[in-house]
C-alpha cells in the first residue's frame, strides 16, 4: 500500500514539474448534418488556469486568423500550397471523406479538454474537394 501511494506522490510531482496542467486547443471543423469534423487542429496554447474561456478564445481567433488568413481556403501556405488542399487532402487520407461540397469551414476552441466552442470565425468561400483535391464550388 506504501508503495503505490508513494508512486502516485512521484508521478503527481513529475506531471506538475514538467508543465502547466492547463491547456487551449485550436481547432478548425466542418459540420455534416450528424456530426462536426475536425479538419485540423493547431498546437496546444498554454493557460493560467482551466476556467480561462476568454483568454483560449482570443488565442484561437489570433492563431486561426494569423496561420489561415482569417480562414482564406484559396490562401496560400510558404509552400505554395491552399488551406483548402490541407483541408480536403486531411478529409481524404485520415476521416476517408472523398467528396465535399459546399461546406463553410468553421474555428473552434476547447478549454482543457472541455468541450468544443466556436470561436465567431468562418471560412469566406464554401470548400470543395474531389478525392482530396481542393477544387472551385461553382456548379456543385
């Protein structure tokens, strides 16, 4: 009995001296009629404390606008590539989603694993993908 109390008492100092015990998720998601999917998620921000929602909120809305173009599908990434082609490449290759159309991509945030909260960010023009290529919406 000893010996498991003294693990957990070693495990507990570990977990809080290697870092915070609070964290931000950024997310961008797509909703389909029974369920939202993540189409990408960003690295995990810092907190102060778990109860910090405004702070996870404008630190998600930075990320998303500074790293998306304020969620700009056709914007471009210093590889040349869109968010769009991410987008749609990630729906293919990870949820096997082949075909989108006419989709707004949305930002989200969670607050230490809470739950997801929309962060007032969409995407401009609706997404649109063909076996996991980014294409134009017009006639779809």
């Amino acid at each position: 009995m000893r010996t498991i109390l003294l693990i957990a008492a070693v495990l507990a100092g570990v977990s809080s001296a290697t870092g915070t015990d609070s964290w931000c998720t950024c997310s961008l998601m797509v909703n389909y009629e029974n369920m939202i999917v993540m189409v990408y998620k960003f690295p995990e921000e810092d907190l102060s404390t778990c109860t910090d929602d405004d702070t996870c909120k404008l630190k998600c809305r930075n990320v998303i606008e500074t790293q998306t173009n304020t969620i700009d599908l056709w914007g471009l990434d210093p590889h040349g590539h869109t968010v769009g082609s991410h987008i749609c490449e990630f729906l293919y290759d990870t949820e096997k989603i082949p075909f989108v159309f006419n989709k707004i991509v949305h930002g989200y945030y969670q607050v230490c694993g809470g739950p997801w909260v929309y962060t007032d960010q969409d995407s401009e023009d609706m997404l649109c993908c063909d076996l996991g290529i980014h294409e134009h919406c017009t006639g779809k």
